[in-house]
C-alpha cells in the first residue's frame, strides 16, 4: 500500500508538471494550449476576462476555502503520524541487554541479526519521526496562510480566480502534505483505524487513559540530523520573507471597494522581483527538500511541481506589471533576481 501511494502522487505531481514545462517551450503549435492554461491559472489581476474560458470563475477571496481544508488535512496527517511515532519508540539505540550478551557468550549464533533487526527498526523510527517534523513546517505554513486569506489580503469585491485554480489548490494540500509523510502514511492509517475500531468496541470507559508528556512527544525530534535543521532555517527564512511581501500587498489596497486600485508594491524583496512572494514559497518548499534528507523523489516532485507553478505564474505577473505601469522599475526581474 505504501507503494501504491508513493506512485499515485508521483505520477499526480507528474501530470501537472509537464503541460507547464510543455507550453513554457516558445512554439506557434503550443500558443493555444498556452493561452489555456494561462487562462485555467489567471486570479486577480492577471485573469482575461475577455476569455470565453474564464466563465467558470469563482471569487478570489475563495482561497480561504482550501487553506481550511489544508489546516484540517495537515493538522490530522501531523497528529496521527505523531502519535504513531510515538507509539512505535525513540530514535535512541538502546544498549545490548545482558541477557543478548550472555546468549552470545554461551554460543547464541543471532547475535549479530539482532543488531541488523534494530538498526532496521531504528532507520525506520527515524523515517516516521521525519515526516512528523516536515508536517510540523507544513503546519506553520497552512496555518499563516489561513491567517492572511482572512485578514491579511483585501480581495476586491470583483477579483476572481478560475475554478481550475480553485480544484488545483484543493488537490495541492492534499498530495502536498501527504508527500511528506508517505512512507509512513498506510502505517498511521492502519493506526488510526485500529484505534477507532478499538475505541468504538471497547468504549470510551475501557480505553487506556490518555498521557500526554511534552518531553516524550519532543525529545526524538531533537535527535534528528543536521539535514533537518539546516532544511528548517531554509523554510523559516521564506516562510519570514513571504510573510513581510504578502502584508506589503496586502496593505496596497487598505480599503476593499478599490477594485481597480493598483500600485508598484515596494520594500523586501520586491526591490529586485515581481513575484518575491512566489521566490519565497519557492525557498521554502526547497527547504522541506533538505529537511526530507533529498533522498525522497516524491517530495522532488512536489518542490518541481510548486517551482514550474509559480515561475509560470510570476512571468505573466511580470508582463502585467510592465504593461500596467510605464514607469515600472526596470531592474526587477519576474522571480528570480538576476536570472529571471
């Protein structure tokens, strides 16, 4: 089943991968299916109306809609898989027992298939308790979206996003999430329905009583590897610099009627890219690359998938802004300062 899993999102992040490198190539065949998946991905400022495709729109203050199903997704995926990791144990090797050290002593032969059974275990202890840390990134991020969809951006009364736009953040914060734990995922499954199953059996008066230590639920997470701090600094380092653009555009239009009000956002990394706030979700997702140990091709795919997205998104942003503005700073680059 893990397997299963692990090949339904690579192949997802696969599919929407490639119709973006596809039109991203200049070619008068690919001209339509560009203009179609521009129009799929138009919101705000950057969706054509003109477009007889851009019937199907919803309000673009609907994207409150997927950040609470992605809080309630995530929050669930962290718990469970929290709770499994710490059913299942610590990332410490505990010392041979004398009893294995005496069975050796007296010509025990399975000495040393014991130590490769609790090096397995402990591989893949440290697995769960990974994904359990990347979840935990996953929820910083859900969570201040949510914040910002609410009470950070201003959305005109008039802004809309197209529902292909709208189905694809639905399907984002569900594979997103779930790549990150997904070689534990059928385990925490199996977990959870056990518990149920045991809880609706049994009942509430006769399941074991609930014990909750912040050390025991903590300490294994300080035990993992540089790879995931240094992932960690990475994520909060976008995660800080998103926050500061989104409130920069947030507070370029203060008062929601202005439908039609626009202005050159200045300040952080706006200084030197259209979309600093696409750059710094950018930065933050290679962070969970690093934290994962980049050895997982499926959280590869997410971080290419939110990398051709947003860089997709960011160059017709940019032709926005220099089509709107005459005197629009002409050191900025779309996304990436200095190269694109």
């Amino acid at each position: 089943m893990e397997l299963e899993i692990e090949r339904l999102l690579r192949m997802a992040w696969l599919a929407w991968i490639l119709p973006i490198l596809i039109v991203s190539f200049p070619s008068s065949h690919l001209n339509s299916l560009h203009h179609i998946l521009l129009v799929c991905a138009g919101r705000g400022k950057i969706c054509n109306s003109s477009s007889r495709l851009n019937k199907l729109t919803v309000p673009q203050k609907f994207f409150s809609h997927f950040y609470v199903f992605a809080v309630i997704w995530t929050s669930f995926l962290l718990l469970a898989t929290w709770e499994y990791a710490h059913k299942i144990g610590s990332l410490v090797s505990e010392a041979t027992s004398h009893s294995t050290v005496a069975s050796y002593l007296t010509g025990g032969s399975h000495i040393f298939s014991i130590y490769k059974t609790q090096s397995t275990s402990l591989e893949h202890n440290y697995r769960i308790w990974r994904s359990v840390f990347l979840l935990i990134l996953m929820e910083f991020q859900v969570l201040r979206r949510l914040y910002e969809s609410l009470y950070v951006f201003n959305y005109s009364s008039t802004a809309q996003m197209h529902i292909c736009g709208y189905l694809t953040g639905f399907f984002f914060y569900t594979a997103a999430p779930l790549s990150l734990c997904c070689n534990c995922a059928p385990e925490v499954f199996t977990f959870v329905a056990n518990r149920v199953a045991e809880f609706i059996v049994k009942g509430k008066e006769h399941m074991p009583p609930v014990e909750f230590q912040w050390l025991e639920f903590l300490s294994p997470l300080l035990k993992l590897g540089w790879f995931q701090w240094i992932g960690a600094v990475i994520f909060f380092c976008g995660w800080l610099h998103q926050c500061r653009c989104h409130a920069i555009l947030g507070n370029l239009r203060e008062v929601k009627e202005q439908d039609n009000d626009y202005r050159i956002p200045h300040g952080d990394w706006f200084e030197v890219a259209s979309s600093p706030h696409y750059l710094a979700e950018i930065v933050m997702y290679a962070g969970l690359v690093v934290a994962s140990g980049g050895l997982d091709l499926t959280v590869w795919l997410m971080f290419a998938f939110v990398m051709a997205n947003l860089v997709f998104a960011a160059a017709e942003t940019h032709r926005w802004y220099k089509r709107k503005f005459d005197n629009y700073p002409s050191n900025r680059y779309a996304i990436i300062p200095f190269l694109y």
